[in-house]
C-alpha cells in the first residue's frame, strides 16, 4: 500500500510492500540486549495479551514469543503481514496477524495488557490514534514505544551508506539521527503518563550483504525508489562497501524506548 505523508519524507511516496522479502530476510536484527530491556520491565511476559501495531514481518513478537504472552500483530500492509504468516508458521508459532491500519484497528475496548509500537509510531495520526489505544489497554496497561538507529556521525560505515541514500533520496528524513528520548505528542499526555525512558548503544553485527540488505530493505531505497534507481544504488552501494568495510563489522546504533501507562 503505497503511503503519502507530509511529515515524512515531504510527502514523497513510500510502500513497504515494494521491500517485504528484503525486510524480512535483513530487518530482523535487533540484539538480545534489545529485548531484555523489555522483558526486564515485566512486559510482554506469559499472562499478558499484548497488540504489536505497526508489526511489519513480525519481528517484535517472534522474538519474544517464547517469554509467552499472547500475541495479536497489525500492519497497514499486506505483502508485509504475509512474511509474518509465513515466517511465525515456519516457527509454529500461533500469532495472530492482520493486514490493517493503526488508524481502522478494531478490537474490544479493554482487551490488551500491553501495545507495543517498534520503529512505526511516528506514522500515526496521533489525535486519531491515542484515544483508541487508551481504550483498548486493561485497566493499568502500558504503551510501550521502541526504536532503534544506527548513528552516522560516529559510525563511519553507517555515516557514509547514509550519504548514498540520499544522494538518491534526498528529502528522506530518516538521515541524521542522534541520541534522544522519544518524543511524545501532545496528545499523547491526555491519555498516558511516562513512566519511564531509557536510551543505550547498542552495537550490531553485519556482514557486507546483511547491511546491503539492511540498507536497501529503508524507505529512503527499496520502499521509495524506482526500480532503475534501486538498481543504481545497489550498484554504488556494493562499491562502496567494497572499499570501506570488511567482510563483518558491527554498526553502531543506539536504542530507546519509552513506557507510558493508561490514566
């Protein structure tokens, strides 16, 4: 589903439909620590129902389906929410995925513990969304939001791949990250209150095709792009990591997150 947004990108189209097999082959690599930061917190644990928004191929619960809590997943597109299918079937893993957007969810009101947001929450429409999901939380429930960026200042591998995105994409606003708390709307705070927020480095292993793959599997590429101009980049992209990187390195990012609880 091909998706335009002011806010993102100045508008420029993007579908992540165009890169699912990327993602899901090249997007699942958050390290445990990542995880262990959420589990430590007492979230996402067995008795809990807890709603992925924003699931993608499922990463989030996948990974953390063995601490056995009871998983619902949702993502605007379909080719996206297919990977998940496939990917949980092969692990017997009984989740249930729905190809729909955050905005049209339609659960019972009081129907999770938990609702975790990784790498999407900034694609909502907020004065839409955080009324819905105050609803859909038990009594005491917690939104939890995740994410996690390389740092192109400090990474040079990751520093001069970003470079290259943009020289095909050059309104892409996923460049430039440094480390911060989560920003919450206003909105937001009508709803919830912070409980807490966390921010670490992290570092992450890449081989050169994995960080291709990483690479192409962003919107600023194989979301966004033509198929010339992916090819192009693919091009210019493996050239460049032939003279800068070895054949594994690590990227440094960092990770944060923050836990709001229902007023």
């Amino acid at each position: 589903m091909e998706i335009k947004d002011i806010r993102i990108d100045s508008g420029k189209a993007f579908d992540w439909g165009k890169v699912s097999e990327e993602y899901a082959k090249y997007r699942d690599i958050y390290p445990e620590l990542f995880y262990k930061k959420i589990v430590d917190k007492g979230l996402c644990i067995k008795g809990q129902n807890v709603l992925d928004l924003g699931t993608g191929t499922g990463v989030l619960p996948r990974n953390l389906y063995s601490y056995g809590a009871k998983w619902t997943g949702t993502d605007i597109s379909e080719e996206q929410i297919e990977q998940a299918k496939i990917l949980a079937a092969k692990a017997d893993m009984n989740i249930d995925f729905q190809a729909v957007s955050t905005e049209n969810i339609d659960f019972p009101e009081a129907s999770f513990d938990v609702i975790t947001a990784c790498q999407c929450f900034w694609y909502f429409d907020h004065e839409k969304v955080m009324p819905k999901l105050a609803k859909l939380l038990k009594d005491n429930g917690k939104l939890l939001i995740l994410y996690m960026a390389w740092l192109p200042y400090e990474d040079k591998i990751a520093g001069a791949s970003e470079e290259l995105v943009l020289k095909y994409s050059p309104k892409w606003t996923g460049a430039g990250e440094t480390r911060k708390p989560i920003g919450l709307p206003d909105i937001a705070h009508q709803f919830f209150d912070l409980e807490l927020h966390e921010e670490y480095d992290i570092y992450v292993p890449f081989t050169k095709e994995s960080w291709h793959g990483r690479m192409k599997a962003c919107r600023g590429v194989g979301a966004s792009l033509t198929k010339s101009e992916i090819e192009m980049w693919e091009k210019e992209h493996l050239e460049l990591l032939n003279r800068i990187a070895p054949d594994k390195f690590e990227v440094l990012h960092y990770a944060a997150l923050a836990v709001l609880n229902k007023k």
